[in-house]
C-alpha cells in the first residue's frame, strides 16, 4: 500500500470514527456533515471524496460485503457449494471488519429503527445485495440451483445475519464482543441454511 493510499485509509476511518461519536451523542438527524467535517478535522467538502451523502457513513462496507460475496463465489474450489461458498464470504467479512458486530452496527440497528430514511435505505441496500448474490449463485452452480432456489438460498443466508443481529441488539449491552457476535451469526446461518447443506450432502453420497 502507498504512502498516499494509507493517508486516505486514516482519512476514511477517521470521517467514520467522528460521525459514530456525533450520532451516538447527539443523533442521527441532529447532526451534520459541516459537524462530522470538524470532529475529522476535515473540510465538508473532503468528505464527499469518500462519502457521497451523510446515509453512508453509517453503511460503509456494503458494498465491499456484496464484493466479498461474490468473489468467493468467483474463487469457488472443486467440492465448493453455495452454502460453503456464503458461509466463507461471511466468516472473511466479519473477520476483515467490525462494521457487522461492533460499535457502528449497534448504532445503525438502533437508528434504522428510529429514522425512517434509513430503514429504507437498509431494506434497499438489503433487495440490491440479495439479487445481485443470488445472480452470481445461480450462475456459478447452474447444476444445483436455478434463479428462484438461488434467491430462497440468498434470502436465507441475508436474512438469518439481519435477524440475530437485531436480537443482539436487544441485549442491554448489545454487540459488546466481536468475537461473540461473529460465532452466533456463524451459528445462526448454520441453522439457517441447514436444508442446502443436508441437500448438497445427500446429493455427494449418491
């Protein structure tokens, strides 16, 4: 990495680090972006160089979660399923980045359900990944799903990852550890997905 790319890296977490602690502090819609700027001790117009609006500070790594995704389907090994494909896209996501199990996923449950701008646009975000993953499954494992199953495969995996972490986020002191987080989403999806995996089983020892 080059000494211009580091400084951008720092710059980025840096942007993110002070929009966490402002809507922690003050709220989602109390603060702004001229706030955020000097917290990062930045210029407003410098955040647009990484940020295209303030809704994205709070869902950064969306895209590179999608990317993730598909590239471990892209980077799929002999006896590779869907399942064992999706279950190795989360465990490096989570593993590469706190952005699912720490303190910025807490606070962006809890404002999702709060400001209705942001429910929409994690419900959008949430449609844009599941059809874009299930595309590449089905693509890449033609023989073992087609466009409706590779949805249904997606939508389960997508949707046991959303749903424990909403629980978590009922605990009084939610998110607390990771390392906790990451081995009850591995957990959850397990079970989740538990009739692909039974499935791609039975389907190997015929």
């Amino acid at each position: 990495m080059t000494l211009r790319e580091r400084k951008r890296r720092r710059t980025r977490q840096a942007i993110l680090a002070a929009a966490t602690e402002l809507f922690e502090r003050d709220g989602y819609t109390a603060t702004t972006l001229d706030d955020i700027a000097a917290a990062a001790e930045i210029s407003k117009r410098a955040i647009f160089s990484y940020f295209a609006s303030k809704e994205d500070l709070l869902f950064p790594e969306s895209d590179a979660r999608i990317g993730a995704a598909i590239g471990a389907i892209e980077a799929r090994q002999p006896g590779d399923g869907p399942v064992q494909v999706l279950m190795r896209a989360m465990t490096t996501t989570t593993q590469d980045s706190d952005d699912l199990t720490g303190r910025r996923a807490a606070l962006r449950l809890r404002l999702i359900r709060t400001v209705p701008a942001l429910r929409g646009r994690a419900l959008q975000q949430q449609l844009d990944a599941q059809r874009e993953i299930a595309r590449h499954l089905a693509a890449a494992f033609p023989a073992d799903l087609d466009a409706i199953s590779a949805a249904a495969l997606t939508g389960a995996f997508i949707g046991a990852v959303m749903g424990v972490l909403d629980l978590l986020l009922e605990k009084e002191d939610p998110l607390q550890d990771p390392a906790e987080v990451r081995a009850t989403l591995l957990r959850a999806t397990q079970v989740a997905l538990a009739p692909w995996l039974e499935a791609s089983s039975a389907k190997r020892d015929l």
